[in-house]
C-alpha cells in the first residue's frame, strides 16, 4: 500500500512539474466553467486540428506569383569567378598581389591570411561566352554549356552577401536567417505559412545529391523546424532503401494493422495532450497520419518507369541512377507536379581550397544538363511560369588563389562580399543579370564604379545589392507571404525568417 502511495506521489509530481508556467497561470486563472466548456468542445478541435494538413498553415497574404519552390542548394562556395561573373581585367594583372586598397582591411580566412605568396590574383582559365537579351546580357562560362541555353529564363544576381565567412554559420544563416543554430528552416516557414497542397505528401522535401567530393557534413537543423511544431520540417527522401527511413511497415503488418495501431497510439497521444496541452504531441499525430498517408504515395513518386525517353534524354542517363543530380531534379519536377510547395536539392562538394579546376569541372558536369533539363522541362509542362527554381550557395570564392596559382590544383578561399545566384520562373525577370562587382570581383560597385559598403539594416537597403535576407524576403514573397508578418511567437518574442532586416527585391520581379 505504501509502495502505490509513492508511485502515486510521484505521478502528480512529474505531472505538476511538466506543467508550463503560462499553463499553470492559465488553468489557476480560468476556473471550473472555462474548463468544463473545454472539455465539452476540446475532442472534435483536436481532431480536427490533427487530420487537417492545413492546420497549422496561415495562408498567403496576397496573390502569389509562384506556387512552389525547388531550391538547387550548391554546398560549399561555388566559384563565380569561373562560372558567372566575367573579369577580362584580370587576365592582364595574374600572379600580382591584390591591391590593399580593393580590399580595404576586410577580413579572410586564417586559411589565406597567412600565406607566404600573399594574395595573388587568380583569373579563370575557362572561355566566357556573352548571351545577349534586353538587358545587358548575360555571361556564362564553358563549365555551364547546357546551363547556357536556357539563360534567357534566368535571373542572375551578381551582387548577393552576406556577414559569415565560414561555411557552417554560413549555410545556417541563409537556411534560417540566423548564424547561430536553433531558428526555423525556409521550408519551415514555408510550410508553416503555406500548409500543403497534397495531403499525402510532405509539404517540405529535401534530397541529397551525390558528389565525388562530399566531404563537408550537412546538418539536419538546415531542414529542421527549430522551436517550431516538428511537423514543419522537412522529410529526407534517400537514394538507396526505403526512401524514408521506417516508412514501410515490417513484415507481417497489414495497412489494416497499422491502422488500427496508429489509431489506438493516437488516442494515447490524445490523453497526454489533454493532461499536458503540449503541442508537440498534436504535431507527432500529424506526422503519423502523413507516414501513413505516404507509405501509398512515395512508392508511386519514386518510380520514375513511367518517365518517357525523351525526358530521360533531356535530364541524361545520370537520371537513371537513384541518388545522382540528375535523378534528384526528376524527381523535384515530380514533386511540383504533386503539389509539393518547398523542394530542396542539396549539392555537396564546392569547397574548392586547391584543386578548384578537376573539382569545380566535376562538379559542373554533374549539375549542368539537370539544371538547364528542369527549366525545360517546367516550362514544357507550363509550369516554370508559377515554379520558382533558385540555385546558389552560401558564399563565393576568393579572386586571389589559395596555394600555387601555377600549380594546377590551385584553389580559392571563401568570399562572402559578393557571389552570384540565379532564380528562374516564379515571377522574376527572365533573361537579366542584376548588379555589379569591381574588376576584381572582390566588392560591389554601383553603376559609376565606385565601391559599396552595403549592410543587412532594417531601414536602409543599398540597390544593387541583395542581402542573403533580401533574398529570402524576396522568396517568400513571390510565394505570397509578406516577410514582415509570417511571425512564430517564441519565449515571449514575434520571431520571423528574416529577424528585424530583408527587403523584397521589387528590382527582380516581373
């Protein structure tokens, strides 16, 4: 007897002290009525709530342009210098260091701040070729041949930045808006903003694809919800196996089981939401219903023999293999083409730090005939018009060489001050490029030359340059959302994608 009064005691201390204080104050303040007429109300809303896939979802603010995104994410630090942005200067000032005034005292890498041959400049050694358009043209180099063909579709921006200067705060401020680890995704956001369209698939994909130098980690917190409702982030569909880990059921487990016992879990989950009115648990019956829902549709999505040969001739045979670039941007198509909202494509392997020319070709081979095959391929379907496709990294490369520029596995260091990425569809200009960096590609200049200091201010945006907030203001709104107000109120603060800075860039949209 003694022993259940213990059990007993301790029971309604762990309940008492799972309570949050906002919960403790709300039940002391409420009172007996309020909670009757909660009790009577509370079955059918958190039902409701948990089989609606738009639950969560506040819809868009205004008419949106595009209806989906698919973000081709180049992890690591393309180079722009040997991919966009074209410095025929340069060739007449190789080998010699770069001046102190172009870099005026800004900081680098302890990778190249030390080197015994300083900072010699490094031109490209491929063929640039002008694309002309309305605009001013576009140059594209001979790593991008197939990229290059499409180029009147895209919208390149020379002129993006950012503060971070090494790739893991990098890459989780332009995933999160903050440096620092713990904020919510931009699928996140999205999916929280916009909900789903197809309530058998996720609203948040993400795909790795292979690279022969992935040698940099990727961290599921850069597809993760934060303190966000787990059920916002994003679900990572695998090359090899099940496409989703446990997604299958074991052997011996009818759908009618796994029904039936999804439903009895579901009720427990019921109970533990009523005794402690965590929301988590309403987001883990979410994300139960969607496993459910998705052990039909995903096996469907990932059979690409329904795909004709004349798509597999435009993405090539790399589309045949699982887990290639090729076959990750099919199957983004595919999931536009189900209502997918948010599709990103992760490509490992762009830290060129020596032997930038065997690694960066490599890597443009694999990523050349996909990206300009899903452009086409979007705009065959008439889809490109409301598809936002955005490709880019977290920073560019240095114009100076890391290492021994007449070696040839010379390299480039990280450089955040300006780097190139294009948007393609979705509401954009087609066929532009946007802003301007110097002769060394080192600094963002406006259209008299002279060099600009831009900074991410809440108050005060510099034209001609685009802030990687600027950016993802720029997302969001295409697909609707005003930056401003797509909040998530977290211990007491309004937290949004873009923190307290991003401006829309009015410039790039159609």
């Amino acid at each position: 007897m003694q022993n259940r009064n213990d059990h007993n005691r301790n029971v309604q201390l762990e309940y008492h002290n799972m309570l949050t204080r906002r919960q403790l104050f709300g039940r002391t303040a409420l009172g007996v009525g309020t909670a009757a007429l909660a009790g009577l109300l509370h079955d059918d809303m958190v039902l409701a709530e948990a089989h609606s896939p738009n639950s969560l979802s506040l819809g868009p603010h205004y008419p949106p342009k595009a209806n989906r995104v698919i973000y081709l994410f180049m992890s690591g630090g393309p180079s722009q210098h040997d991919m966009w942005d074209y410095k025929p200067k340069l060739q007449e000032m190789s080998g010699q260091q770069l001046p102190d005034h172009v870099r005026d005292g800004q900081r680098i890498t302890g990778m190249t701040a030390n080197q015994k041959n300083g900072l010699p400049l490094a031109p490209s050694k491929y063929k640039f070729t002008k694309y002309e358009n309305h605009d001013r043209g576009v140059w594209v180099s001979s790593l991008l041949p197939n990229t290059a063909r499409v180029v009147k579709e895209l919208c390149v921006v020379h002129t993006t930045f950012t503060e971070a200067i090494n790739h893991d705060p990098a890459i989780t401020y332009i995933q999160t808006g903050s440096q620092v680890p713990g904020r919510p995704s931009l699928g996140a956001w999205l999916s929280y903003g916009l909900g789903s369209a197809n309530e058998n698939l996720p609203r948040y994909v993400v795909m790795h694809a292979r690279s022969n130098f992935a040698e940099q980690s990727l961290f599921n917190r850069l597809w993760g919800t934060g303190f966000m409702p787990s059920d916002h982030q994003g679900v990572l569909l695998r090359s090899e196996g099940d496409p989703v880990l446990y997604l299958n059921s074991p052997p011996g487990v009818t759908r009618g089981d796994r029904r039936a016992q999804l439903d009895a879990l579901a009720a427990l989950n019921h109970l533990q939401h009523d005794q402690f009115n965590d929301p988590e648990v309403l987001a883990r019956i979410r994300q139960h219903e969607m496993a459910y829902r998705m052990q039909a549709s995903v096996p469907e999505l990932m059979d690409l023999s329904t795909e004709s040969e004349q798509t597999f001739a435009l993405y090539g045979d790399d589309a045949r293999v699982p887990g290639t670039f090729a076959a990750c941007c099919l199957n983004a198509r595919r999931l536009a083409e189900r209502g997918v909202r948010n599709i990103q494509i992760f490509h490992r392997g762009w830290d060129a730090h020596n032997n930038l020319p065997a690694e960066h070709e490599s890597q443009c081979k694999d990523i050349d005939q996909a990206c300009a095959a899903l452009i086409t391929d979007l705009k065959q379907r008439g889809m490109l018009e409301d598809t936002l496709v955005v490709w880019g990294g977290e920073f560019g490369r240095t114009v100076y060489c890391q290492g021994n520029l007449t070696a040839a596995n010379y390299g480039r260091d990280h450089h955040p001050r300006c780097f190139t990425i294009w948007m393609a569809g979705g509401g954009v200009k087609a066929g532009i490029t946007y802003g301007q960096t110097d002769d060394y590609g080192y600094n963002i200049v406006d259209a008299h030359g002279e060099t600009l200091r831009p900074q991410p201010t809440k108050d005060v945006w510099t034209p001609g340059t685009m802030h990687i907030h600027d950016l993802n203001a720029t997302i969001l709104h295409l697909l609707g959302i005003d930056h401003k107000r797509l909040t998530y109120r977290y211990q007491g603060r309004d937290f949004r994608l873009t923190d307290v800075h991003g401006h829309v860039m009015h410039d790039l949209i159609a």
